[in-house]
C-alpha cells in the first residue's frame, strides 16, 4: 500500500482528534480517527504527520494488515490513487505565527472610484454563480489557475496597496451581502477582486473538532486580509490556493 498517495482532489489535515478530508469532487468532509490517522501516516509518504505522541511503526502483522485494508477502503471510494514521481504535496500551513490584520493593525483609507465599484461587482458575481451553480472543484481550479505564474511575495510596498483595496473592498460589500454566515462567499469575492489588480493572495479554507466548524478566509503570509486571529487561529488550514 506504500504506492498509493492522496488523490489531486482530495486535501487533508490532521487536528488534535485525527484526520480531516475534504474531497472537492463529492464537496464533502469525511473525518477519521486517530488510531487510523496513525496507520495511515505510517503508510502514505504524503499523509500529514500527527503532532501528539505517536509510535509510527506497525509493529504486528495485525497492524499491517488493518493498514492495507484501510487503505484498500480509501482506494476503493477514489480518496487515495497509485502515486506518480512527481506526486508532492505542500506541507501543511501552521497558524501558530505573529499575524498582522488588514483593517485593525494596518488600515488605510481609499476613496472608492467607479472602477472600484465594476470590478467589485464582477467579483462578486463570478463567485456567487461559481459557487451556485459550478462543482466546487471547479471553482478551485479555476481560481488556481488564474493564480498560477504570479508572483506570491509580499513586500512592504505591495501589502500598503493591498490594504487600500481591502478598504475599497470593505466599504462596498455591506451593499451587496452581509459577511455574516458567507465566508465562503466573501473569502472568493475578495480573492477575485484583488486578481483584477495583479495581486494573488492565498484563500484558505480551515477547519476544527469539538465542536466542528469550518470557515474560509483570505491571507498573504503574515497578513489576515479579511479577518483577524481570534477568529481563524483555531482553525487547522485543510486547502489553501
């Protein structure tokens, strides 16, 4: 089973209670268990390594074999596929860093122009109608693909524009729908808006255990774009594009 590797359309994370997938062609979250986090860990190279206290050898044939059904059963429902050479996975994004929010920390006032006002408006229905009527996946390939090529750095200089977007961005939305309970919407309606100026910022897509929740926000390195840390840092990122 040491072969197999996590499907493209597949992302996972592992919390603090086991495995967390999220399979973007079914757009749904399958949870596993530790003690199966841990078998799957040992077998699959690209798997995300637990962060508690954990022996990752399978020391008895039991244990072996329980492994290989495990990943049998994931095969089978198309979660894991026979790995390429050049299957590589990003490591995991850590939450636990100094963050700098846009809007609190680093605000800049903007005056809001007629072009402002287009391309938020182009923003926002591409998203709305992306996530209406299109397959998830398809929505994330596609705003990876525009992503795709650009510069990701983030200077001084860039992060100053950034933030004045950001202000524009802000002060239009609450004309058009309420952030409250849309994260979603809002994350991909301001990650489209910024592409319409030549910036490519990271949408994430984070979840937690006990209870469970996920939410979606939008971050450029240390930068929180559209949230702050209180509300995102116990979230463990499962997707970033």
């Amino acid at each position: 089973m040491s072969d197999l590797a996590i499907a493209s359309h597949v992302h996972v994370c592992v919390t603090g209670d086991g495995s967390v997938l999220l399979d973007l062609k079914r757009d749904k979250y399958l949870g596993l268990g530790k003690e199966d986090t841990e078998l799957l860990a040992t077998r699959i190279s690209s798997w995300p390594k637990p962060r508690w206290d954990c022996d990752l050898r399978l020391t008895s044939p039991a244990s072996l074999q329980q492994a290989d059904d495990l990943c049998r059963s994931l095969a089978a429902d198309g979660l894991l596929v026979p790995a390429a050479a050049d299957c590589i996975r990003e490591p995991p994004h850590d939450m636990r860093r100094e963050w700098i929010s846009v809007g609190d920390e680093l605000e800049i006032e903007s005056r809001v122009t007629l072009r402002h006002a287009r391309d938020f408006a182009a923003a926002f229905l591409w998203a709305r109608c992306s996530l209406a009527w299109r397959p998830f996946q398809a929505t994330v390939a596609t705003t990876r693909a525009r992503k795709a090529g650009h510069n990701g750095e983030i200077d001084r200089h860039r992060i100053l524009k950034v933030a004045a977007l950001v202000d524009v961005f802000r002060r239009m939305r609450p004309f058009v729908f309420a952030a409250e309970g849309r994260c979603l919407l809002h994350a991909l309606t301001l990650t489209r808006f910024l592409s319409r100026y030549g910036f490519y910022p990271e949408w994430v897509i984070g979840v937690a255990t006990q209870p469970w929740a996920a939410h979606s926000w939008v971050q450029w390195g240390d930068y929180l774009l559209d949230t702050n840390p209180s509300k995102v840092c116990r979230y463990t990122p499962i997707m970033v594009v």
